[in-house]
C-alpha cells in the first residue's frame, strides 16, 4: 500500500523547505499532497515565491482520511500560522496519539510546542526558535529522530529531511538510492 504524507502549507511558509520535501518524498515513491491551511488558494511564501495547494486542509481531511506523515514546513510567519490554527492542533495530536509520524522544519517545531506535541522528546529547529523550544532536550544535529517525531534545522538540510522521511516511510535502501540521482553531498 502507498504511503501518503501530508505537508501544511501556510502563508510565510519556507518555499526550499515546502517544496524540497515533497519532492524528495515523491522520487521516494510516497503519494504526497500539500494542504493550504488557511484554503485552497495560492499561497505567498517568505520569499515571495507563490505555491498552489493540492487543496485545503479541511478538504484533505474529509472523511477522516489518515496521512503516514504530516509534515509542517518553517518560514516564521508560516510557523505562526500553524501554531496559532485550532485545526492543524487537532490534526497533530490525531497524528500523535496514533503514533504515525509528525516532522516539523526550521521554525516548525515551534508549532509543536505550541500545540503541546512530543513533549519531552529530544528535537532540533532552527537555531534563533531554540529559546521556544521549552519542554524538549534539544539537539543540534542536522535531523533529530526521537519516536514518531522528526524535526530538521532549515532550508540547507531539508533534502536530508525528505530523505528521513523516506528511509521511515518506505525503508533505507530506497532512500540511499535517491542521493546519487539528486547529486547530493551529505556531511
């Protein structure tokens, strides 16, 4: 069976970090779609760059439709966003108590945090969020795997992130063998 990841896009997202990973997931052979938090349409990102939603969240939601992953990208003001939503709170502690996995990126783990999820779990972000990170043992390691949490640092290690999420979702041989194609170096 596919496996299917879903990644919340809010206005003020991190376009490298949005876009990186779902690619990364789709060469990974993962069925992934991105869900505008805020509705269907088009999406102005930090730097300016507009990304179009598969389609809202509510409506990736209908129907109590289940995701492996969901995946929120950084950006500050996309952060934010996704802290401030009741709707991605509900979703991330569905996600959490069914033990499926939750990844968040850059200043995305601060919606975690506000959202109350993995608490006491060791995490990473980026380096200016730490200080918000209260409640959590905090890594400095480029992507932090602790449980069904996956956190990563910024837009420079989100090919590293999609490519966690795939070595978890599908295995390691298939995400060993997207590095090659994709010409990445990794430290």
């Amino acid at each position: 069976m596919t496996k299917t990841a879903l990644i919340l896009l809010a206005g003020g997202a991190e376009e490298m970090e949005t876009v990186i990973t779902a690619d990364v997931l789709v060469r990974g052979g993962v069925n992934v779609t991105i869900a505008g938090v805020d509705g269907a349409s088009e999406v102005k990102c930090s730097r300016g760059v507009h990304i179009k939603p598969d389609k809202s969240l509510s409506e990736a939601r209908a129907n109590n439709a289940v995701y492996d992953a969901v995946i929120l990208p950084g950006g500050g003001e996309g952060a934010k966003r996704l802290s401030e939503s009741v709707e991605v709170g509900q979703l991330l502690k569905e996600q959490e108590s069914s033990g499926r996995i939750i990844a968040a990126i850059c200043a995305a783990p601060t919606a975690l945090a506000a959202h109350g999820i993995g608490k006491g779990r060791r995490v990473t972000s980026y380096p200016t969020f730490r200080d918000k990170m209260n409640g959590y043992t905090y890594s400095e390691d480029r992507v932090v795997v602790d449980g069904n949490v996956v956190t990563s640092r910024g837009p420079g290690t989100a090919a590293e992130f999609g490519l966690k999420l795939v070595e978890l979702l599908i295995n390691r041989e298939t995400s060993d063998k997207l590095i090659e194609p994709m010409l990445l170096y990794l430290p």
